[in-house]
C-alpha cells in the first residue's frame, strides 16, 4: 500500500534541512567523535527521515523532534554495531571550530580543555551522554529531549544536572590532581 505524502510536510522538511542541517550535523558528531562517520550518518538520518515522512504526524510533536527522535535511534544502531565507545578526536577536528582568530596560546588551552571534557563525557553512561549530545550538541530543549527519550521532561533535566555535576567533579578532581 502506498502513502501519498503531503506536500507541506515536504515543505516542512525542505526548510528544516536548510535550516538545521548543521545542527542534526552536530549532534551526530557529539555522540560519533568521527567526521566520517557523523556526515555519513547525517545523511543516512535524512535518507530514511524521507522513506518514513508519511508517518509524520504534527498531532504527536514537532518536526525538529520528530527528526531528531529518528537521528537518536540511528545513532544509538550505529554505536550499538561498534560494540566500542568513539575514540576521542582533537578539537582541530571540530568543523565548525576551525579558522579561530583567538592567539594560539588561547587557542591551545582551549582544544586541552575540550579534550579533557569530551575524555570525561565519554566515561558517563551511555544513556547521559545521549541526553548530553541532544542538549548541547543539537540544542535541544528538555521536553523535546524527553519526547525523543520516552522520558519526563523533569526526568530529562534531572538526568543533566546529575550528568554536569559528575563533569564539575570529575574536572575539579583533575585539577586538585594536577596541582599536587
């Protein structure tokens, strides 16, 4: 049986794609840790966004989580066939990094301190570090997030504050170490 899909809804996916590639970009390369991989994924994501696009249905939420709802089930597939966490990757790697026009000593200090943290995000449960990825890699909203996770939109924030806390401590445990 065939679906017809509605021309707005591939008017609406025309203009998120322009809008928010970027940012779909970004989260997959937040959970991924590799260039490659994340543009390949982004674009399997918007591959299979449009086989199912007749299944959209603004009723049940909308779009921006709709789409990242299917990225998160594509990354987590993808990880799950690693059977490995993503290796660590410098900050010259970041794409939306590049070009600084900060002095390198800055610059340096800055790519360390990234490492350090993508190193301790990487130590979190897996289920944090998805939550994490779709806050500050997609910019996501907590209820969206929670749309996305089959969890509460409290529970979403609660989960972040826990992930952030153990961050602060695991930074700070790294810098009373350093020190000494």
């Amino acid at each position: 049986m065939s679906h017809s899909i509605d021309p707005d809804v591939i008017d609406l996916f025309e203009a998120w794609y322009e809008r928010d590639l970027p940012r779909l970009y970004r989260y997959v390369w937040y959970r991924v840790r590799d260039q490659a991989q994340a543009e390949e994924l982004t674009a399997a994501i918007c591959e299979r966004a449009l086989q199912i696009l007749d299944r959209y249905d603004p009723a049940r939420g909308g779009f921006d989580a709709w789409m990242f709802g299917i990225a998160h089930n594509e990354v987590r597939s993808a990880l799950r066939s690693q059977r490995r966490r993503p290796d660590l990757l410098s900050l010259d790697a970041l794409p939306w990094n590049r070009g600084s026009a900060r002095p390198v000593e800055q610059q340096v200090a800055r790519r360390e301190a990234f490492d350090r943290l993508i190193g301790l995000i990487a130590a979190l449960p897996e289920s944090d570090q998805a939550v994490v990825a779709l806050r500050y890699g997609a910019g996501l909203s907590n209820p969206e997030i929670a749309q996305i996770t089959d969890l509460t939109p409290n529970h979403v924030a609660v989960r972040l504050h826990r992930a952030l806390k153990k961050l602060r401590e695991a930074l700070a445990a790294e810098q009373a170490g350093a020190e000494e």
